[in-house]
C-alpha cells in the first residue's frame, strides 16, 4: 500500500481476524478503529499504567506501546473475549463480586493481568499477586479490593 500500511491477521479472541494497519498504529488504536473493542484504554500512553493491558499469545503486553503490525501471526484475547456473551469469566466475576474496580478504567488491565498470573501460579501468596499486579494503576486506590478479588479468582479456579 502506497501510505505504507500493511495487512495483518491474526486471532482476536478465538476468530481469525485480518486488518490493515498504518505502521505507527499502536494495538490499542487497532482494537478500538478497526474492532470495536475499547477493554484496553490508552492512559499513560508510556506502559506504566497497565490500562492497555492485551494478552498476546498469553503474555501480557502494553497496548499502547506494542505496534499494530507486531500482532501479525499472533492470538491477542482482550478483556471482551474472556466472557462466553452469556456469562462472566470467574475472574471477571470475582471482581465484580469482590469490588475490584470503582470506576472501571482500569479494571481491564488488572482482569487480564490475573488471568496471566493465575496461569504462571495457580495459588498465589499476596506477595506474589502485588509483586505482579505491580506495573498496574489504581487511581481510587481499590487496592484491597483487588487483591480480594485476585484471591477468590484462584480459589475459584482451585
């Protein structure tokens, strides 16, 4: 293409998708213009935050730092893609259950960053959920809230 954007396909939470990408689209401006899919927000615009959060092939990345075009080939499950449309992954639920979030902005984030750490240790010690929740911002400070809800998530999935 003549402005320089190239054809990706890769699965966006379980589907073979395919999308023309500008090559400083960053993947959160993909999921958002060309999916509809607005899970992970841009804050911090740096990857400090965590708000951007996006599993590719099950680790967790920076949106708003990794390029559109690095997703070529790749699985990407965004917070959208945990729920069946009927119900609410456990962890999503434990969050909701537990008061993990007060506004919501960055509960995504933190959703995807559990299932990421439930998936490395499947009970973990509270060191451990604060050590890897560590680079995500909570700006009401649900702090407690979080962890509870990290907790019941493993227990759940025990």
């Amino acid at each position: 293409m003549a402005d320089g954007r190239r054809t990706i396909r890769f699965t966006l939470n379980g589907a073979p998708v395919a999308a023309d990408v500008a090559p400083h689209e960053n993947a959160v401006e993909l999921l958002q213009n060309q999916f509809d899919l607005y899970g992970a927000r841009e804050s911090c615009g740096q990857g400090l935050c965590g708000c951007c959060t996006v599993l590719v092939d099950g680790l967790t990345v920076s949106g708003c730092l990794a390029l559109a075009s690095s997703l070529d080939g790749t699985t990407v499950e965004t917070v959208e893609g945990l729920s069946d449309g009927k119900n609410l992954d456990p962890i999503q639920r434990c969050f909701v259950e537990n008061a993990g979030f007060q506004c919501g902005f960055c509960t995504p984030g933190f959703i995807l960053m559990t299932k990421a750490l439930l998936a490395e240790h499947a009970d973990p010690t509270d060191a451990q959920i604060r050590e890897y929740l560590s680079g995500n911002l909570c700006r009401c400070a649900a702090y407690p809230d979080i962890l509870r809800s990290v907790r019941a998530a493993a227990q759940e999935r025990a």
